[in-house]
C-alpha cells in the first residue's frame, strides 16, 4: 500500500460531480485531485502532463445512476415517517428521480440532513474500496 496524503472531502466531491465535462485524476505521488474540464483554457498543458507522467495519475470514476437509485432505495426503507413512505416512491418513476427524492424530503429537514449524511457515508466507503483497489491508502494527519 502507497500512503499519500489526500482530502478525502474534495475526493468525495470529485467522484460525485457527475458533470460530463468534468473528469478528475488522483496525483498518486501528492495526493493533488486535478479537475479536466473540456472548457478550460489549460486545457492542453494539463492532458499533456497527465500523458507525460504515465501512471502517476489515477482516473476517478464517477458512480452509476444504478448505485445512486440503490442509495434512495436504502435510504427509503429506513424512513419510519408512513406519509414520506407513501409518496417518496413517486420519485422513482420521475425522469429527474434524485431531484424529485430531495424536492418530497425538503418537507422533513431532519430526513434531508439523514439523507445527506446517508449518502456521504456511501460515497466515502466507495471511494475508499476504490482506493484500496488501487493499493493507496490515505495518510494520516
């Protein structure tokens, strides 16, 4: 295992932004996260130094919508309030069912906050296997 040091918040973040322009690598030597974005002006200096310094950059992948209705489904059957159980369902058959999901919690502001908390808890026990799989291990401190 190769310890390097990283913000585990902004890698969280990294791998949760599912803007298709915007792609992150892991600097697995300093622990940096370097955001590719197709609109940005550095863009050629930025591919060019990821190709230069062939694997010490490690692509972020980003989950799939599947792994994202699982977490609403998990999330759903933890919640003891019977009329939220009754509507919540009605977001899944919405084209936008994550935004629907918030838009019907935003009512209970304590479920919103469980849900946050929920979710981030499943992103950083990801993003950890992630990193596990990839032999780094982030550094203490």
């Amino acid at each position: 295992m190769k310890e390097v040091p990283i913000d585990m918040d902004y890698l969280a973040f990294a791998y949760q932004d599912d803007s298709p322009d915007n792609i992150y690598y892991l600097d697995t030597e300093f622990g940096d996260i370097r955001l590719v974005n197709k609109n940005l002006s550095e863009l050629k200096d930025l591919t060019d130094e990821l190709e230069k310094t062939e694997g010490r950059f490690l692509y972020i992948p980003k989950p799939s919508k599947e792994l994202l209705l699982e977490d609403l489904a998990d999330f759903m059957a933890t919640i003891q309030d019977d009329n939220l159980k009754k509507i919540l369902p009605i977001a899944f058959e919405s084209p936008h069912v994550y935004e629907t999901f918030k838009s019907i919690l935003a009512k209970v502001p304590e479920e919103t906050n469980r849900l946050n908390a929920f979710l981030q808890l499943q992103t950083k026990a990801r993003v950890s296997k992630w990193l596990n799989a990839n032999f780094i291990k982030p550094a203490a401190g």
